[in-house]
C-alpha cells in the first residue's frame, strides 16, 4: 500500500510539471503577459468575470493563462479564488441609464432618442481570416475622447412604460433584500432575484443552446431586441461611518432589454412583456441569450404554457452552472474500480445463466439417454 501511494504521489507530482511544461509551449516563443491577455483578449476575460461572478480583469488574465486557455476551467479557478474573500460590504443598486456608452443600439426603433451607436462589434465585418494580423499589423488609434459617450440616453423600455406598453416591475412592498444565491439554498419555483443571479453567472453556451431554443418554438416567444447597451459606469457604496456613499471603482458592463409577445395585465389590457440580461465587461450574445432565458421563465407567471425546456425553472438553473456541470462530468475519470468490477461480475453471471441449459432442456436430455 505504501508503494503505491508513493508511486501515485510521484506521478502526480510529475504530472505538474507536465502541465507547466504543455502551457509554456515553446521556449523559443515569448511567454504572454497578463497584461497582453487582458488588453488583447478583452472578450475572454469579459466571459471569465462573468461566469466567476468577480469583477477583475487582472485575476481573470491570470486564470485565463493558468488554465491555458480553457475558459470553464478558468472561470472555475476564479470562482474558487472569489470564496476565500471577505465580504466588506453592499453596494449601492446601479444606475445603467448612466452609462458611459460605447455601444446602445435599438432593433425596435430605427430613430431610437439619442440615436444608434454601433460602437466595435463585429456584426459589420466579413467572417474572413484576416491575415494581416499575423503579420503583427498595429489597428490605428482612436481619437482622444472618440471611445465613448457620456450623454444620458432614456431607455427604450422607459419610453414604452411611459405609454402602459410594457409590464411594470415594481419594487416589492417592503423593498425585501435580494436572494442571495451565494448564501442561500436555490428552492424552486425560483424567484426572479434568484433566477437572475443564477443566470448571470451561467454558462454562456447553455444559456446561447437555450435562448435559441426559444426562437425554434420551444418557449412560445416572440422576441425583439429593444435595446443592448455596453459601456462603462461608476460603482457605489455606503459607507456608513461617513453616512454618505463613495465611489469605489468603474467597471464594464454590457445589459439587453428584451421585449416580447403580449400578455393579459389586469384591468391594464395587454402589454409587451420583457426579459433582463446583464453581464460583467463586452458580452453582447451572452446578455441576449440571458434575456431570452428570463423570459421564457416567466411562462407559467404570465399564464403561458411552460412545457419547453427553457420554461422549466428546475432544468434551466440546475444545470446552467458550467463549474458544477464540469465536476460531475469530470469526476467520471476518477477511480471507480470496485463500481466496475462489481457490474462486471454481474455482466458475467448473466450472460452465464443465459447460456446455460435450462431446468425443461436437462429433463429432456435425461429422458433420451434411459431411452
């Protein structure tokens, strides 16, 4: 026993260093810095904070090179990281119709008030190999000033509320505090607060598999992009010794207003009905695919059928967490030896039961040979 302990342990240990050794790749090749990663893969670090549910782009630079490139199990590095911190304290709700705008643009309203702006996406450029950037080609520079807006511009949302077109979402009596999904037990059927917080840290290929779903039928919504908004704001918080709040940082954020099929409201007649995505640094599919999945599960609050996968709370939140999906399917590579050889052992005795001679067969046989 001890020698196989021993054994394993040197190979684990070797193992490390096989893994260091696969994610430095060449010698020859300069070793990418965290600050390369995060300037030069924006996109990558924006999916990591959002699925580590921590807002730091230089931690998820590190992760996102400490695991090589693999996004989950980056996310899952920060994540792990983000549990050792304390919590100091709350800050205050944000404000995103504050924004420093990079990109706001409407597919409901072509003169949407204070215009489209359509910012750096990639929904304008050839799905080409663009070869001049092997080539180390250097982009131009923007223009001092030219990267963002800071004029407030109304939501589209609001504007629909003004007329009674959309469905309000008035704070609750009491103002409660927020599910806390970091804290509390998920329990089903899930409130909103909760539903959003699961979703906001989910996986973004489950949530884009989901929200097309929807789109195919498998939802019954009929969705439009009211408005998708991605830019930079300041953060708040109490502090209470001072009995003011301060500002404790900016960060990047990207948030998409849905709005969809009508729905009875009451004595109010119909109104557009919406879904919410919101999402750390530029994750435009992310926050659309997150706001298809909200309201797909508001079926069954809007008196819909809720018999799709995207209605179903338990399906969706369950198994929209790519860390804890990670692990149960990764821990199949573990030992199960004794699992195994049990339904091996079985296997066998079965298949020797079917071959062997049955009970009617035998009587036969020894009634040929007195014969």
């Amino acid at each position: 026993m001890y020698v196989a302990v021993k054994g394993g342990e040197r190979a684990i240990l070797n193992s490390y260093r096989m893994l260091d050794d696969y994610r430095r790749g060449n010698r020859e090749v300069p070793q990418l810095s965290l600050d390369q990663i995060r300037e030069q893969m924006p996109l990558a670090v924006s999916r990591v904070m959002a699925e580590g549910s921590l807002y730091d782009p230089q931690l998820a630079a590190l992760a996102l090179k400490q695991a090589a490139g693999d996004q989950i199990e980056a996310v899952f590095l920060l994540r792990a990281y983000r549990t050792t911190l304390s919590r100091l304290g709350y800050t205050q709700p944000i404000d995103t119709g504050a924004m420093r705008l990079q990109r706001r643009i409407s597919s409901t309203f072509k003169d949407v008030p204070g215009g489209q702006i359509l910012g750096p996406t990639y929904d304008y450029t050839q799905r080409l190999l663009d070869f001049t950037l092997a080539a180390q080609r250097e982009a131009d520079a923007l223009p001092p000033g030219a990267d963002a807006l800071d004029s407030a511009m109304p939501r589209v949302t609001d504007l629909l509320a003004q007329d009674d077109l959309i469905d309000a979402e008035p704070v609750p009596d009491g103002d409660p505090e927020p599910f806390d999904l970091t804290r509390q037990p998920m329990e089903f059927p899930a409130s909103r607060p909760a539903r959003l917080q699961n979703l906001a840290r989910a996986d973004e290929g489950f949530l884009l598999s989901m929200g097309y779903s929807t789109q195919r039928g498998y939802g019954n919504t009929h969705p439009f992009a009211a408005e998708i908004r991605y830019g930079t704001l300041e953060v708040d918080m109490m502090v209470e010794e001072l009995g003011f709040a301060v500002t404790i940082g900016e960060i990047e954020i990207t948030e998409c207003q849905m709005v969809s099929q009508f729905a009875a409201n009451g004595e109010d007649g119909p109104t557009f009905t919406r879904g919410y995505g919101l999402t750390f640094g530029y994750g435009e599919r992310r926050a659309m695919s997150m706001a298809l999945v909200d309201r797909a599960l508001k079926a069954q609050e809007l008196g819909e059928r809720a018999d799709s996968p995207a209605n179903d709370h338990e399906f969706v939140l369950y198994h929209s967490d790519n860390v804890e999906a990670s692990g149960f399917v990764q821990h199949l590579k573990l030992p199960h030896y004794v699992d195994f050889q049990a339904n091996l052992e079985l296997l066998r005795r079965l298949r020797a039961d079917r071959h062997a001679p049955q009970p009617a067969s035998r009587d036969l046989m020894d009634e040929a040979v007195s014969q």
